[in-house]
C-alpha cells in the first residue's frame, strides 16, 4: 500500500463514522480526527504518508510484530498508539479496522450520553 492509498482508505473510513470530525488543531500541518472531542486518528501531512492511531495496548505489541509496516505512534505514548507506514504488508481492509477500532476505544470511554454508537454492538453482525 503506497502513501496515498493508505492516508485515503484512513480518511475514507472515518467518513462512514458517527460523529467523527476532522480539525486542524496543530495547524494545517496535520489533519486530526475525533469523535466528541477526543483525538482517535491523526495525518501529518508531510508527504510522510503515516498514519496514527489508538490501540489497546496488547493489539498494538502483537500487531507490530505482525505487520512490517506498523510501528510504535509516532511521537505518541508507544504503550496506547500506533503508525501506519506505506508499504506492502498493509492492505486496505486491516486499515479500515485499524481506524474503527481506534475510534471504538475512543467512544467506550466516553460517558454513555455521549457515545455516537454502543461501542460494544458497532459494525458487528448481529448472531
């Protein structure tokens, strides 16, 4: 996966999240995206074409040891974030996880009157 095609499957997922939002808070350097507030996804915009994002913090070990391309965040707390780098071990479906499951733990710890979505019910099939 090259640079754009990672920070456009990014962006794009976010798009088809409740509540999510874009902003410019350090500038129009970087694009962050929150939900109600909270930072869940952000896009230096470089030309790096990185990617960082939330991760429980047992995913975050095991998926850098998977994947070639993903790398401890990127001047972020290395225990709670991740980056996506370009390059071929990515593909555009684990991006899209990637990015709704970084805004679920966002969403769970918000208070449940503030939730866009029941974080434990959100794009799973039902049984």
């Amino acid at each position: 996966m090259d640079a754009a095609e990672l920070i456009s499957t990014a962006a794009a997922r976010t798009e088809e999240l409740p509540g999510a939002a874009r902003e410019n808070p350090f500038g129009p350097e970087w694009d962050v995206y929150k939900v109600r507030g909270l930072v869940f996804l952000l896009i230096p915009l470089d030309g790096s074409g990185r990617v960082t994002l939330k991760s429980d913090p047992d995913d975050a070990v095991a998926l850098r040891e998977a994947f070639a391309d993903i790398i401890p965040g990127y001047h972020m707390n290395k225990k709670h974030w991740i980056t996506l780098t370009p390059g071929p071990s990515l593909d555009r479906d684990l991006v899209a996880e990637l990015v709704t499951e970084s805004y679920l733990l966002v969403v769970e710890k918000l208070p449940r009157a503030r939730r866009p979505v029941d974080p434990t019910t959100f794009g799973r099939s039902p049984n």
